[in-house]
C-alpha cells in the first residue's frame, strides 16, 4: 500500500480520515522521540519486563524509568500488569515492534 495521492479532488470524509491518521502518528511519534522511551521499547520488543529489570538495563533510577513508562503507557505503547510488589510492563501490540525494527535497521545496522 502506497501514499495516498492528496489532491483537490479528495472527499471531505477522506480528507478528515487523513487528518485522524496524520494526528495518530505524530502522537506516536512524539511518544518514542526520547532516547529512554525508545531504548524501553526496544528491550520490551524482546519480551515483558519487570521495572527493576529496565532500571538496570538501561541504568537509569527508577523515577526516570517510571515517567518514561508512564508516558508510553499514557499513549498505549505498553501494558502494565501487577505481580504482588513487581510491575512488569509489555508491548500492547506490534506497532512499537516494527518501529523498533526499523530504526535498529537504519541507525544500528550499519556495517
């Protein structure tokens, strides 16, 4: 599927689906343009996680990892699920998978 071809002729309806689709994504985007919110992503594309277990993966204090979390959660990137005292947090579905993929094979990919 390509770009859609915008021009003079687009429906009001199509024009409107444009502008819901273009507002989603920028949402996205914003919501993984931190290099701690990209670098959680990006463990959680290998599996669920606990908090402490991302503290130490990406060595920050459990404060910033809280707010990055909160943040991605707040868009619907990721899931919370409780176990007595230990948060652990997933991937709510692939779309942060495949831009994981992607900007791994842009930036980390070079030879």
């Amino acid at each position: 599927m390509g770009l859609p071809i915008v021009d003079d002729k687009i429906c009001e309806a199509d024009l409107d689906k444009l502008m819901d689709n273009a507002q989603e994504a920028a949402n996205f985007l914003k919501a993984i343009s931190h290099e701690g919110r990209l670098l959680i992503l990006c463990h959680l594309s290998a599996g669920e996680k606990s908090v402490t277990e991302l503290e130490d993966l990406i060595s920050a204090r459990q404060a910033a990892v809280s707010q990055q979390l909160a943040r991605l959660r707040l868009e619907g990137l990721v899931t919370p699920r409780r176990d007595g005292k230990t948060i652990y947090y997933r991937l709510t579905d692939d779309r942060p998978r495949q831009m994981i993929d992607l900007v791994y094979d842009m930036f980390c990919g070079k030879s």
